[in-house]
C-alpha cells in the first residue's frame, strides 16, 4: 500500500512510518515540523519507499499518484505545545481534517483520525468507554485541543455518512516511548528527564489525578489492526493500567536510580483528574490488548532519554 502520514516527523507518526515501511508499504511522511524533529526519520531518508514532504496540512495537499490510506496525526499534542499554538492546533484539526478527508475522497484512499482519551475531558465515567460523551469545557484553555479533536471526529463520521469513505477514529490515551522530545511538555518526558539530571520532579497539583500509560509499540500494533477491520465508530486504544502521578513520579525516581526531590507546582487549569481506558471494545473488534509492561516500556524509554541527553549534551 501506498501511505500517507500525516505528523510523521513527531513521536507517533515516526514510529508508524517505521511499522509501515517493515510491513513492506510505501510511505509519504508529511510535517511542517511545528513539534517534531527532522531526527525521528533521519533513519528512513534514503530507504526507497520512504518520502518526506515539508508542508502544513492547514492548506490542501495536492500529491501525485495513488494513495490507499491517509493516517492523520499531525496536530500538537503536549499540553504546552498546544496552549503554545492553539490557532494552529484548532486549525489543523478542523481545516487540516477536512482537506485531508477531501484528499482521501478524491484519491479513494481511506482515513484513520488520530483522536484522543481528552475528548472525554473530566470524565463523569469511569474507566472511559467510546459511548460516553464527555465532560469538557468548551471555552477553557484545554479546548484549542479537546474541542478541536471532537470537530475532527465529528467531520470525520459524517463526511463518511455523507460520501461513504471508509473511515476510522482511534482514541489514543497517554502514550510514551523512544523519540518523545525531551522538550515535549508531557509528564512521562518531564519526570524522566528530571530524575536523569537529579533536579525536582514536578508534580502538577497533589498528585492524586490519574493517568494510564501506554508503551508505543501497543499503540501501533493497535493501529495496523484496525486498518484490516471494517469499524467506523471510534476505538480507544491504551493500556488500561491507572497511576496517581505522585505513584508515577516515584516509580520514574526508582527506576531512574535517581536523588531527585519531588515537589509540587501549580495545577493547569481543567486538567483532567482521572482517566483509564476501557478497551472491551478493541480487545473484541481487533483481539488486541497491550503486551508491554511498564517496567519494560519505562526501561526502554528512560535508556532512550539517557543517549538523548548525553546527544544534547
Ligand atoms: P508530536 O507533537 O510528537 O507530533 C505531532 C506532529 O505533527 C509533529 O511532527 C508536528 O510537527 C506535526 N504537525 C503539527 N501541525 C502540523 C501541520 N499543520 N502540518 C503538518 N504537520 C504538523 O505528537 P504525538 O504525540 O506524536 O501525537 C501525534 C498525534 O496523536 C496527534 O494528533 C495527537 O493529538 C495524537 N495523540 C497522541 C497522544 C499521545 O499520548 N502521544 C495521545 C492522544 C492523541
Ligand atoms: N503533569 C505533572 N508534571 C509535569 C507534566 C504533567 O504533574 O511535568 C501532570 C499533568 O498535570 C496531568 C498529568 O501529569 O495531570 C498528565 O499530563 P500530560 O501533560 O502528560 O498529559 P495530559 O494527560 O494532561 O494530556
């Protein structure tokens, strides 16, 4: 197949290109490099089935040639980076998604939407199943992201109903691994870094909001399973294993063998207090579920940030 991914130089589409390239497709990988870094496919330049364009998906695409499917994950998605470019984060969920479906109309392609657990916001409901609707606020900070993803979806579903393009949603939850940029903002770079320099480990708030990490190998897996299946509706893929990140941050100090202090800062505003996914759903369709634990994903990524920082210096 001949695959278009959007966001390709950041942390996701990097590790998708790889996938796509071992399984023998073609890639045309596509960043304006907004958040990600020309270093996540220095790798793949020169690999014959691989192709970088340097464009804002804002603008319409014109590409040469057929394209089978359109992964698009181009978009912020650290909550500094969001808050940084919100116009930008707004318009490349909302333009961005729609000339890309556009794009996939006119070449026959399909479209997987790289959605997310925030569209649940400050969930009512616990672990988060894809028939809840959510609890967000729609003029908050958070909402150049949340709200922007939910139009994406929304365009998503009913430009399917309106032309029948094969279409399909993920709802990714908190995911990490190699090539996160150490700069990224989210907590799992954050407390690595942190404890591998021995500075204070920055608690937002008390601690006790919950997250479910995912190693990104699972996520991947995940995706290339669902483009085999014929399912619409949206899919929550993460690892449903729940963290306080106060539990968090002393799992990454004793992992890292590190003398860090933790310390508190302030909450961001709106920032979720629980979240878990509820995977019935992609265990039934896909017979998917995550195999990495998180002493390995941990193990691979904290050995990841270790050569990134001696990189930097
Ligand atoms: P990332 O910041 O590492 O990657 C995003 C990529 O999109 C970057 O390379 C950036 O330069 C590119 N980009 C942004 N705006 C663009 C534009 N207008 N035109 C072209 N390229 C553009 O983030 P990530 O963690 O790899 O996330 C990728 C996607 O997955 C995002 O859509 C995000 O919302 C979604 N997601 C990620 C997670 C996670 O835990 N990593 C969770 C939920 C959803
Ligand atoms: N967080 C933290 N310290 C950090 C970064 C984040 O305590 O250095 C908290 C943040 O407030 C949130 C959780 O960790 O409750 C996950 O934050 P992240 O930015 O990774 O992603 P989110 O799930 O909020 O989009």
């Amino acid at each position: 197949m001949r695959i278009l991914i959007t966001g390709a130089a950041g942390f996701l589409g990097s590790h998708l290109a790889d996938r796509a390239i071992a399984s023998g497709h073609q890639v045309i990988a596509v960043d304006n490099f907004l958040t990600g870094r020309e270093i996540n496919l220095a790798h793949l330049q020169g690999n014959r089935s691989f192709q970088l364009l340097n464009r804002d998906v804002i603008a319409p695409l014109e590409l040469d040639g057929p394209v089978d499917w359109i992964l698009h994950f181009a978009s912020p998605a650290s909550p500094p980076k969001y808050l940084r470019f919100p116009v930008e984060t707004m318009r490349v969920n909302g333009e961005g998604t729609l000339h890309l479906l556009e794009l996939a109309q006119r070449k026959k392609a399909g479209f997987l939407l790289a959605s997310t657990s925030e569209v649940y916001g400050d969930p009512m409901v616990h672990p988060q199943v894809e028939g809840y609707w959510g609890n967000v606020n729609s003029v908050g900070p958070r909402a150049v992201y949340d709200e922007s993803k939910r139009f994406a979806e929304a365009l998503t579903a009913n430009h399917r109903r309106q032309t029948g393009l094969p279409t399909r949603i993920i709802r990714i939850f908190n995911t990490y691994g190699p090539r996160m940029d150490p700069e990224d903002g989210r907590v799992v770079s954050n407390f690595i870094c942190q404890a591998l320099r021995n500075r204070p480990i920055e608690i937002y708030g008390d601690g006790r909001q919950t997250r479910s990490f995912q190693f990104v190998d699972d996520l991947v897996e995940g995706i290339f399973r669902l483009l085999e299946v014929d399912y619409s509706d949206p899919v929550n893929l993460g690892n449903p294993q729940e963290f306080t990140i106060a539990d968090f941050a002393h799992l990454v100090k004793a992992r890292t063998g590190s003398a860090s202090s933790l310390v508190f800062k302030d909450l961001p505003v709106d920032d979720p207090r629980r979240r878990c996914p509820d995977i019935s759903l992609a265990r039934r369709i896909l017979g998917w579920s995550p195999r990495v634990s998180i002493e390995e994903g941990l193990g691979r990524t904290i050995e990841y940030f270790q050569q990134e920082l001696r990189r930097a210096g």
